[in-house]
C-alpha cells in the first residue's frame, strides 16, 4: 500500500513544482525580456523619456516644479514619491543588459540625443539569439542647435537622416539581454562605458 501512496505523493509534488515552474516562465516571458524587441523598445522608451526631459526646457520645468512639490512635501513628513513624479516612468533598464555598466554607457549615449520617437524593428530572431534594428532622427545632439539658437543665430535645419543601431541579444533563463549595440553609436557607447570604470 505504502507504494502506490509514496506515487501518488512524487507525482503531487512533481505537478506542484511544474506549476510554480511554468508560473514563473509565463512571468518573464510577458515580462520585458520575454521577447526580444521588446526588451529593446522598454530600453528606448526609458531613453526617449530621459532625452525628453534633458533638452526640452517645458518637461524639465515641469519636472523642477515636481520635484519641488515633493520636496516641501517631505517637509511636513510626506516622503512618498507623489504620482505626479511616478507618471515620469524613469525605471533604470540597465538590468535588460547582460552587462549593466554596458548599459548605464548605452543609456547615457543614447541620451545626449534629444528625439521622441523611434522605430524598432527587428531583423533576425532565432531561438536564443536576436537582432533588433532602431533608427530615429533627432532634433538636437547634446543641445547644441537650441543653444546656438539663444544665441541669436539662424537655427540650423534639423537633420533628416536617421540615427541607427543594431541591438545584438541573446536568451538566458528565459530573458533576453542585451549585449551589443552596434552602428554609429558603438564609440560612444564604448567611451562611456570606459570613463565609467574610472568612477
């Protein structure tokens, strides 16, 4: 008798560990890293946000006066983010990197662009490998036509030609990591990512 229950117990715990398994599997994978473009449009978004806020003088207002609020806030024993800040969805996506230094290099890079839209397509995808294709064309670099133009001089065209990079992935455990940039920004990406060493 003592078999068949010893059985019936494996196979209980064998099911119970599948469904927490499967459980978990099903969480990443409608997670940001489940899928391999969108690990990277979770990356850009998050870029495309921090652009939005270095370089366009109403959003970084309206981001001062925030976090003033909070500030006077905390004052009175209120230390909880108000949702007004929480709106801004400023999450750190260097973990969608295998090395998140690598990312944090990315990040900046990506950022001394100021652009608001992107394209994210991708070009390969295979079972634990992927490239996904990003173009955008910027209106500014590190604010250089909106300072010239305080300066009183004619503003010069925005440029038309797209910026591109290739974000190379790869699948471990069931995510998707970024693990390469390549294209125009690959330099930039690699002078940040060795002045970071040095902080």
């Amino acid at each position: 008798m003592a078999k068949p229950t010893n059985l019936v117990l494996i196979l209980v715990v064998a099911v119970a560990i599948w469904g927490v398994y499967a459980a978990y599997v099903s969480r990443i994978e409608s997670g940001p890293q489940g899928d391999p473009v969108r690990a990277v449009r979770v990356f850009m978004n998050t870029t495309t946000k921090i652009s939005t806020l270095l370089w366009d003088e109403h959003a970084l207002e309206s981001l001062r006066n925030d976090l003033k609020a909070w500030q006077e806030a905390a004052k009175e024993g209120e230390a909880e983010m108000p949702e007004s800040l929480k709106n801004y969805g400023l999450n750190d996506p260097s973990g969608l990197f295998r090395d998140e230094r690598y990312g944090k290099a990315a990040l900046t890079a990506f950022s001394l662009y100021h652009f608001d839209s992107f394209s994210a397509d991708p070009s390969h995808i295979g079972e634990n490998t992927a490239t996904v294709t990003v173009s955008f064309i910027p209106y500014d670099f590190m604010g250089i036509r909106r300072t010239v133009s305080k300066l009183g001089a004619p503003e010069s065209p925005r440029r038309e030609e797209p910026v591109t990079a290739r974000f190379q992935l790869k699948k471990k455990r069931h995510r998707w990591y970024i693990e390469d940039i390549q294209g125009q920004m690959t330099d930039m990406i690699g002078g940040f990512k060795r002045l970071r060493r040095y902080k």
